[in-house]
C-alpha cells in the first residue's frame, strides 16, 4: 500500500462492500413489512401513551438513561486485522492518520443514531415540560460533543491494563452523562450541566496523560475488532450463509435435562440433532431469549392492552423468521447424508422444534400480558398459538425447507 491513507479507505470500501453485501438480506421485504407495522405501531401508541403523560412524570430522568446508554457505548471502527500486528508494527508511529479517519467515521455513525434518538424524546420533554423545539437543537449540539469526548475516553481506556479497569470507567462515565443529561433536560440552571461537563473533561484529560505516550495495544484493538465484526456476521448468519463467520459452540451444561428428555430411538435422530444444535450452536438460543425479554419490557411498559397482542405476534414472526436458517445448518456436514432415515423424518423434527420454541415464546409474553389483563392475555395465547400453526405449517414448511 502506498499510503496509510490508501490503507484505511481500502479497508473502509471493502467494510462498506461487506455491509451492502449483508444488509440486502437482512432488511428482505419481510422484515421491511414487519418494521413498517411495528414503527407504525410504536408511534401510535407512543402518541397515546404521551397523552396520559402529567408534569409529574419523570421525563427528565427517563431520557438521561437512556441517553447515557448511547453516549456511553461504543468503540472506534479500526478495521485491524490480526496480520497488522506483524506488519504494521513498524509503522505505528505514522498510523495518526489512519486513526484519526476511524474515529470521524465513527462519530459520524453516531451522529445519525443521536438525531433519531433526539427525535424520538423531543416530544416527551415538551408535552412533560412544556419547552419549545427550539431548546432541543441546544441540547443535540451539546449530546454531539459529549459523545465526541466519550468515544476518544473508550480509545484511551483501551490502554488500561487492570482487570475490572474498562468496568469502572463504563460506569463511571454512565453515571457522568446521566448526570449531565438529567441537568440538560430538567431545565436547571446552566451553572449544574457545566459543573458537570466540566468533570468529564477534567477526566477526559487524566485519561490522556495516563496514556500519553504509550504504545499502542494492537491485541486489544484487533480482538474488539474481531469482536463487532463476528456480531455483524451472526446477525447477517440469520438471514443467508456467511463464509467468514466463525462456528462458536457453547456447553450449557444446565440444558442437559432437555436434551435427556428425548428418546433414544432412531426416529430421534434429527429432534437430537436439531434441539442440541438450538440450545448449543450459533446464536440461536441466545436470539430467543433476546427477543423474548425485549418484547416482554416492552409489554410491560405498553398501557394499551390489544395493541399488546400484535407486539406478540410480531415478536413470534421475527423470531421464527430469524431462527429459520437452523434448518440449513448441517447443509456441509456430509454424514448426515449416512443416516439411514428418511428425509421426511428430518423435516418433521425441524417443524417440531421450530414450533415448540414458538409456543413456548407466546405462552411466556401471554404470561406478561395476564399479569396486567387476564383477558388480554387469553386472547394473546389462543392468537400466538393459532399464528404460530400458521407460520410453520404455510410458510417455513412451505418455502423454507421446500
């Protein structure tokens, strides 16, 4: 490479490439169809839900946790790979450049993600609060700053070396940007927010001379690399083949008892096969209980008791729809071509589990849908179960394993 400068932008084209590669496949029309509802939705009953909203309300503190979550997480896109460890050694001291250019696509990303979150809470601080829009342009330009400082105080922490170290420091500057959010939307005087952002880059500088100097901690910075990168890719996973995703398996000791419930017969084979690769492999069981438990928050915090059943039954569709790919996981596995059962049996233990996760899904959220409303949440299994017989016998039957 002739330049560092030619260095980063090849990298930066060819993460550009790999990302339109993946996202075509992720936002497929389904999902586009699902996501058009469920926005619709949300904003319906966010409209709904501001109506009943009080002055008493806590608007304030609700957006500086939130708010703090997003300035606080985050990590600058190097685009290392592990080979750079040997080979861009030498040229550390001339990598400015190149870091300088993640760090500003990095901010850019977020610029974006703080424009739709700003938004989103700008109508809850001026119904709770009765301010103007106008305020809100003041707070962004200062969100915008702050998450500047954040993410060169995440470049810095990645130079500390003790254990619990990053640990700490996330909380710490959690706490330090709810602090200043709450002051910001509060509408306290000016003098707490500056006292406040006065301490975060007070501590922003300490960081700075701590690491003044300091070599860089190539390991590190290539390991989160790695890191985001195989967290695209498992997402991407769930919708189409990715050659360059790495097969994670887990032991889950504390599932065995599922796994012994199936009988040790020959029929078996498959349900075997395909309820230890869900609980084990890929990210399958993780994205279950993910899904569930997001849902569930949201059908707590949700007031309107019908809109809750069509939360559930997006929630099984986007589960099923993204838990679909287990059926093509053994595709390169040879022997199991050896087996001597029949294909049928195969699709039959497929379906099986596919539709047991399913219900087991709706029967948890109808669960939180009873607990506010009994009758809601009746109405909400009998709709899930009937859905999810829907879903797997027309459609995964049908098209995906056809």
């Amino acid at each position: 490479m002739s330049s560092i400068e030619g260095l980063w932008q090849q990298r930066f084209q060819q993460h550009l490439k790999d990302t339109r590669r993946y996202m075509k496949y992720i936002f497929n029309d389904h999902l586009k169809l699902v996501l058009v509802f469920a926005i619709g939705a949300a904003a319906y009953y966010y409209q709904q839900w501001l109506d009943t909203l009080t002055p008493a309300f806590p608007s304030a503190f609700l957006i500086a946790v939130i708010m703090s979550l997003v300035l606080t997480s985050g990590s600058i896109r190097t685009f290392l790979k592990r080979p750079d460890l040997v080979f861009m050694l030498a040229l550390e001291s001339k990598l400015q450049l190149y870091f300088k250019k993640s760090f500003f696509y990095t901010f850019s990303t977020y610029i974006y993600v703080l424009l739709i979150l700003t938004a989103a809470v700008a109508p809850l601080h001026v119904k709770v609060t009765d301010q103007t829009y106008s305020t809100i342009f003041t707070h962004l330009i200062l969100l915008l700053i702050l998450k500047a400082i954040n993410l060169k105080m995440t470049w810095w922490s990645v130079y500390f070396e003790e254990k619990y170290a990053r640990w700490i420091d996330y909380l710490v500057r959690f706490l330090l940007n709810g602090v200043f959010v709450y002051f910001l939307f509060v509408g306290s005087y000016a003098f707490f927010p500056a006292v406040t952002g006065a301490i975060i880059i007070g501590l922003a500088l300490y960081y700075r001379s701590l690491v003044k100097a300091k070599p860089l901690k190539w390991e590190t910075l290539i390991e989160l690399e790695e890191r985001r990168v195989a967290m695209f890719y498992r997402l991407a996973n769930l919708f189409t083949d990715v050659p360059q995703l790495k097969e994670q398996v887990k032991r889950r000791a504390y599932l065995d008892t599922i796994l012994k419930s199936i009988p040790f017969q020959q029929q078996a084979t498959h349900r075997y096969l395909y309820t230890r690769t869900f609980l084990r492999a890929g990210d399958y069981l993780g994205l279950l209980v993910r899904l569930t438990v997001i849902s569930g928050l949201i059908l707590i915090a949700t007031p309107f008791a019908y809109g809750n059943i069509v939360i559930v039954l997006l929630t099984l569709y986007i589960t099923g729809f993204q838990i679909m790919p287990l059926w093509k996981h053994h595709k390169q596995v040879l022997w199991l071509s050896l087996y001597p059962l029949q294909e049928q049996t195969r699709r039959a233990a497929f379906l099986s589990i596919i539709r047991n996760v399913l219900f087991l899904q709706a029967a948890c959220l109808s669960i939180v849908v009873a607990a506010s409303n009994l009758l809601v949440g009746l109405l909400a299994f009998v709709a899930g179960g009937l859905f999810v017989q829907f879903f797997v016998t027309a459609y995964i039957k049908k098209k995906a394993i056809a």
